[in-house]
C-alpha cells in the first residue's frame, strides 16, 4: 500500500513573512500601488544619478559627505530588502545588479580614497526598462505600441551614460567639473557614432581598450535604436503551432505556419 500523503506544512503568518511578501509586490507587482512604489524608487535612482553629476561642486562642502553617507544607507537598506524578498540566497547572490551594488556601497563608504561610482547606479534605469513599471505603463496610457522604442531609448541612454561616467571618473574627475563631464560626453557621443574627431582623445593602453568597447557596443545599441523606431510594430505572442513570438497587431492566421491566433485585444 501506498504510504498517505503528508499535508503540506501551512505558511506561518509573521512580520517577516509579511514584510516579505510587500517587498516582493512592490519589486514585481503590476497593480497601482505597486506601480507607485516603483515610481519612487525610480525618482530615487534618477535623484542618485543626478549627485554623481553634481558632485564635485560639493566636494569640498560639508554637505557632500552627509549626502554621500544618506545616499551609502539607502543602497544598504535596499541590498537587504532585497536580499530578504529574494527567493534564495544563491539568486540574491547571483544577480549583476547585487555586486554592482555592492561596488557602488563600497565607493560612498569610502570617498577619499576611491572614485565615486555611483555612475553604475545607471543599470538600475535599465532594470526599470524590463520592469512592470514601463510595460504596465505604457499599457495603461495606450501607448503598447511603443514598448520597443522605449526600452531601446533607455538601453541606449543607459550605455551613454554609463561610458561617459567611466571616463569622467578615469580620466576627467579632476578637471573643473562642468567641463570635465562634458569633455568626457562629447567623447563619448563622438566614438558611439564613429565620427572620431580625435580633439580629445583618452591616453594609454586604458583608453585605447575603453574607445574600442565604447565602439563596438554603442554602434550596436543605435542599430537596435534605429531598428525599433522604423520597423513596423508587433505584438509579441507565441504561435502555439510553430512558436513565432511577434505578429502584426490585427494578425488572424500566424504567417510562418497559418495557425489561428487568438491574439487579445487591450483596446
């Protein structure tokens, strides 16, 4: 005889259960609540950006440190609210946006003796492109049809930004700081386009490597840019005879294997 199931064990209502339970609607939820919290963590990112910008007009302030150390508390309180609606420790742990993170951490900490790079703060605006916050969005305010466009304007931006802050940091920081970003933005913009005017130029087998990279993954990224503005759009939405993923909106039949579709309609 077959040996009777055991019942599985009920879920044990605590405060950390809860808690846990917020913290994984807010980071997956599509609902409104969860869609405003995600707003704000937006706003708190692009607010974090936007002192790595401004910076070095404060770095010999005192305010800068305040900032600085409020800007290295919220990266912490965030890592272990993560780390807590994380369904384990190995995912927690392998996730890029952890160890950027932490690097991020590690440089407020410390910002006499390292660079600051809260520039890599710029990945998380490409998380919220991949997010519930853009697709349910763009959803609710009829604007689907842009989902691609979207996505590819911030992954491009994302690049961008990301580049022309590495540069600044390795080899402008200690210029005067209006000029040493845009020095380090119009490098940038100038090797993405391969228009390579060659007035600035970065030094040594760095700079060389950095231009190179720049090159290669930029000029890629304004292809998709390019793509996702000019092609016709399609909604994605596996045929489940031959497994095409993108249709025409209006599409009845799938056009590779001629299959039914029952493609739903927002409007």
């Amino acid at each position: 005889m077959d040996s009777p199931k055991t019942a599985p064990s009920p879920l044990i209502d605590t405060p950390w259960s809860r808690m846990r339970q917020t913290l994984q609607r807010i980071e997956r939820g599509r609902d409104g609540w969860a869609l405003r919290w995600q707003a704000i963590f937006a706003g708190i990112d692009l607010a974090i950006l936007a002192f790595f910008l401004v910076g070095p007009y404060l770095r010999n302030g005192p305010s800068y440190l305040i900032i600085d150390y409020a800007i290295a508390g919220w990266i912490g309180i965030e890592l272990f609210a993560r780390a807590l609606s994380a369904q384990s420790w190995k995912r927690f742990l392998l996730r890029s946006m952890t160890w950027i993170d932490l690097v991020i951490l590690v440089t407020l900490l410390f910002p006499d003796v390292l660079f600051n790079f809260a520039f890599l703060r710029a990945m998380r605006i490409w998380a919220i492109g991949n997010s519930p916050l853009v697709h349910e969005g763009l959803r609710r305010a009829g604007w689907r049809a842009y989902q691609d466009v979207v996505r590819a304007c911030l992954n491009f931006a994302v690049f961008l930004f990301l580049v022309t802050g590495f540069v600044y940091t390795a080899f402008f920081y200690r210029q005067e700081p209006g000029e040493g970003f845009v020095d380090a933005l119009y490098f940038t913009v100038a090797t993405i386009t391969t228009t390579g005017f060659g007035d600035i130029t970065l030094p040594g087998t760095l700079g060389k490597l950095t231009s190179v990279v720049t090159m290669i993954i930029g000029i890629s990224l304004f292809v998709r840019l390019a793509q996702a503005v000019f092609r016709p759009y399609k909604v994605y939405f596996p045929c489940p005879q031959c497994g095409l993923q993108r249709h025409d909106a209006d599409a009845v039949h799938c056009k590779a294997c001629g299959v039914l579709l029952n493609i739903p309609n927002d409007g």
